[in-house]
C-alpha cells in the first residue's frame, strides 16, 4: 500500500517542480503606461517562450517612492536619464554585461555616454520624449490663442478663456520645469529663489486648471474634454491618432514651446532585486534590433534614440519635429537631472504646498 503513495508523491513532486519551473519564465517589467506596443511584446514573447508581465507608473517620482518603500521582483525598469541617476546613487542596480547586447552598437552616438551614465555602465536608451503642449487646434484657432509659448498654460489673460479645460502634469519636475523654461531659467538651476518664482507662477495658474493628471489627459483632449494639455509628445500624437480614429470634428495637434521644453530619454536597466538578468537582457537586445526598435515610434509615438530603426519608421512620425526635434528645437531642449537631498527636500516642500492650495 506504500508503493502508490511513494509513486504518488514523487510525481506530485515532478509536477511542482516542472510547474516551478515554467513560473520562473517571466520577465518583470516595471514601465511607464502604454510605452510597449502589444505587438513587440508578442513578438518577444514568441521568440524568448517567456511571459513578460508588466507594471506600470505614471511618473518617475511614483516610481522611486516605490521602490524606496521596497517594492522588489522586478527584472527591468524604464526610468528617465535622471531617475537613472538616482537609482545609481541608491545602489539599486546592477551593471549590464555588454557581452550579451551584441546590437547595442545601433544606438546614436549622441545618446550613449551620458552625463547621468557615463560610459553605459547600467543603461540602454530605449525612447525619447519632449514635455510639450497639446491642444484642440480648432478651440485655439477659434479663440484667437497661440499654441507655441507656455504662456498658453501659465498666464490668465489666456487662462480666461480657457478655464476648466487645461490639464497640467501632475509632475513636481514636469510641472515646475515647464514655469522654469517659461521664466526663462533652466531646469537644471539650483537657485532656489528661482524655483519660488517658478511655484508663484503655478500657484497664479492653478484656479484656472481643471486637473493635474499623467495619464487621463489622452482620452480627455482626444474626446474634447479639455483644450489643452501640459503632456508627453507620445501621449499627444496617441490623442491625436484616437481623434482621427474617432471621426471627431476637430484636430489635435501639438508644438514645442518656443521658450523650450524638457527632453526626456528613457532607458531600460536592471533592478538588483531582478531574478532573471537573463531574460531581461534577451529583452534589451531584442528592443535594439531596428525593426523592433521602430515599434516605439511607430505604435507609440516617441522619439527614437537607435539608428537602426530609422529605415522601418513611418515617414509622417519621423518628420514630426515635436517627436524627432530638428537641431535647432534641440538647443532650446534641456533633460532634468538628479538633485542632492537638500535641493530635493525644498522642491518637495514646494510642490505640497502647490498641490494643497
């Protein structure tokens, strides 16, 4: 009667193990919202037998305090050049070994070699992004209102006219880096008179202001919701392409302020909590090669730091200049860097008192 038990038991065990086993093939993916198209992911998916899981935020801030707070499991995270900085101050990543990203050579020269990364110990561009406004351009066209300064977002002679129907970011860097550009500071200062200034500016605005949001803002302008948005070019051509789709009797469209703009450039990394280096390398490499690289641009809308992906991306998103800004847009584009705690500590106590008043 012990031999079935014993035969049992042993292939229970079997069961377990192999059941193990395959949970194990799962690469854990931290990212923002909607910036992997589910085609790619399929694709990857197909080639690796694996299963990618996702999680999602909708800011850099969200997604450090997350971590801090000591969320851990995940394999690959997509943080902005200056969350990239300070994880690598944390301590919270692990190198990469370029041994196994033979494509990493189809990435621009330009955005290798950061100042957030020297030398790409931890990091692999995967997008860029530019903070820019989006907008009904019949509402601005019928109202008489430019659409090339943040002064469109900022100052209440505009504001008038728009009152519940702007979004801004519910961003602290984001947010006070747009008063920053428009006051004609960088958002790289480390004056903190200036960055008053900028609050004031905010605090001006903000009874004209419908809502702070980092995702609902899409759908909001695409169904007319709003008129204006303070966003992520990506975002604004997905409003863009939804109003299309949608037949709606207006056209979204979006610019880079003429005062400039935050330059973002997103980059995948591995968390030292990551069990599967393995899988997320797989995944890197597979995200370098060009054609797959161009799903970025073509599904999503971003900016495309990889050479290679040129040829496979559409014509009317690589001649966009919101989303691949000509050099002299780029001049007037700054990317947000890392603050030491005492700067940090300040623009935190800024952006409460903004968020409670």
């Amino acid at each position: 009667m012990t031999k079935p038990v014993g035969n049992a038991l042993a292939a229970l065990a079997l069961f377990l193990l192999l059941t193990v086993a395959h949970a194990e093939e799962v690469l854990y993916l931290y990212n923002w919202n909607n910036y992997i198209g589910d085609e790619t992911l399929q694709r990857f998916e197909a080639q690796c037998r694996c299963r990618v899981k996702q999680d999602y935020y909708s800011d850099n801030e969200e997604m450090l305090a997350k971590l801090e707070a000591g969320a851990v499991g995940y394999d690959l995270l997509v943080p902005t050049g200056n969350a990239v900085e300070s994880l690598i101050r944390r301590g919270a990543l692990k190198p990469l070994d370029k041994s196994l990203l033979p494509h990493l050579n189809n990435l621009k020269p330009e955005f290798l070699d950061s100042r957030f990364d020297p030398g790409n110990r931890y990091s692999v561009p995967y997008a860029t992004t530019v903070t820019l406004l989006g907008y009904n351009l019949d509402k601005m066209r019928a109202l008489e209102l430019p659409t090339d300064t943040w002064a469109l977002i900022f100052e209440p002679k505009y504001l008038g006219k728009l009152k519940g129907k702007v979004s801004v970011l519910n961003s602290q860097r984001e947010l006070m880096a747009a008063a920053m550009k428009y006051l004609g500071y960088s958002v790289q200062s480390r004056m903190l008179s200036e960055w008053q200034q900028a609050k004031q500016l905010i605090l001006r605005a903000k009874p004209y202001w419908a809502t702070f949001s980092n995702s609902t803002y899409i759908k909001d302008l695409a169904i007319g919701n709003i008129w204006v948005a303070h966003g992520y070019s990506n975002d604004m051509w997905r409003a863009q392409q939804d109003a299309q789709e949608a037949g709606r009797p207006f056209t979204i469209g979006f610019t880079t302020p003429k005062e400039g703009a935050v330059l973002a450039v997103d980059n995948f990394v591995l968390h030292k909590s990551g069990r599967r280096a393995d899988l997320a390398h797989q995944f890197i490499d597979f995200m370098l090669d060009g054609a797959n690289a161009a799903d970025v641009s073509n599904l999503i809308g971003a900016g495309n730091p990889n050479a290679a992906a040129l040829p496979h991306i559409r014509p009317e998103i690589a001649g966009q200049p919101a989303i691949f800004p000509p050099p002299a847009d780029l001049q007037r584009l700054e990317m947000l860097r890392d603050f030491d705690p005492k700067m940090r500590r300040a623009l935190s106590r800024m952006w409460t008192e903004i968020k409670v008043r």
